[in-house]
C-alpha cells in the first residue's frame, strides 16, 4: 500500500526501524510486537540475537515467513497480547506504529501482557504517531488510529511499569528531542522494571 499510495511514508517507517535497530543493537532475545507486513524486520534482525515477531493476523505471519525466510534469526509468534501473554523471555521489546490501533479498554492488558515477558533488566521502546498531528493524518489514518497519545500521556503509560522513561520526537527521518507538539512521531525507551506488589 504504501509503496503504491505513498513511497515517501515507507521511507519514514523505515527509519523508525533503524531507530529500534541502534537502541537494541546486541540484544539478544527481542520481540516485536505487531509486526505486520514486516518490511522493516531485516533491518533489527541484523542487530539482534533473535527476533521474535508477534502478530495475531495468520496471512501477515505467513506472509513474513514466505518472503523474509533468509532471515535466519526471526521466529514468527501468532498470538492476540490483549488476551495472552508468550511463555518467551526477551530482554527487549518493541512496537512500531502499533499502539494506536489498541482499543483504549484494552490498553492496559496489552501492555502489561508485553512488560511480563521482559527481563528484570530489559528495554521497551514504543513508537507511535503523536495526537498533536491527527490534524494532518490521512483519511486511512483517521479511521484506523483509535487509541492516540501525547508525549506526556505516552510517557505516564510508560512510567506505571518502568524507573526510567526516556521520551524522542520524530519528524519524517529525523528523530530528536525537540519540541512535543511539533512532533509527527514519537517515542517512549523504557527500562528498570518497577517491583510489582
């Protein structure tokens, strides 16, 4: 679709990924969670250990598996974390432009179902479109993003579950830590788990 309708958005999306890539790079046991058609899966799968890559749609799963099976190092999971947690450990997990498709009554079991498979000591790193720019959104976009955050809401999702929340913006290629509200982008990189009563 993209290549199709909007070549320059792919350009963007892969340079999300090449974010997620540098941030893990020697991570050993990483998931993504979402990772749909999968076309940013080779550039993380040359820094990590293993990726596992979570999806719930079966045809995006095979789909993968068909076209990226030169990628020795990635495991294809099918599994809904908004009901299900994996029995897999990782010491990172990442989403790219997933979290505004969850339904907001399915917010907190999604990413709690994500924090319990994460090492005491592993990373989460959460890309999503920022709510200050749906003004400019695509129609496609508009129907699609149900669940959108600010940099301040993102951050306080974040922090119910990790010490540390280090908070990015993004503009098409460029990430950095400008501005919130001028952000089209944004990220969340969370780590130190808090102790859990």
């Amino acid at each position: 679709y993209s290549l199709v309708h909007d070549p320059k958005h792919m350009a963007f999306v892969l340079a999300r990924y090449k974010f997620v890539a540098k941030m893990l790079d020697g991570k050993q046991h990483v998931f993504e969670v979402g990772s749909g058609d999968g076309f940013g899966l080779p550039i993380v799968a040359q820094h990590v250990g293993q990726l596992y890559c979570i999806d719930w749609d079966e045809r995006l799963l095979e789909g993968n598996r068909r076209r990226l099976s030169h990628l020795k190092n990635v495991n294809y999971l099918l599994m809904d974390l908004n009901k299900q947690k994996p029995d897999v450990q990782a010491d990172a997990i990442f989403t790219v432009d997933v979290l505004e498709h969850i339904e907001p009554e399915n917010e907190t079991a999604f990413v709690e179902n994500m924090v319990r498979c994460l090492t005491p000591d592993g990373v989460m790193i959460t890309g999503t479109p920022n709510v200050a720019a749906a003004a400019y959104q695509s129609e496609r976009s508009k129907v699609q993003h149900i669940n959108l955050k600010s940099m301040k809401e993102l951050r306080a999702l974040m922090q119910r579950y990790f010490e540390n929340v280090f908070m990015f913006g993004m503009n098409d290629e460029v990430v950095h830590t400008g501005y919130a509200p001028m952000s089209h982008y944004i990220w969340a990189v969370a780590a130190g788990l808090k102790q859990r009563g």
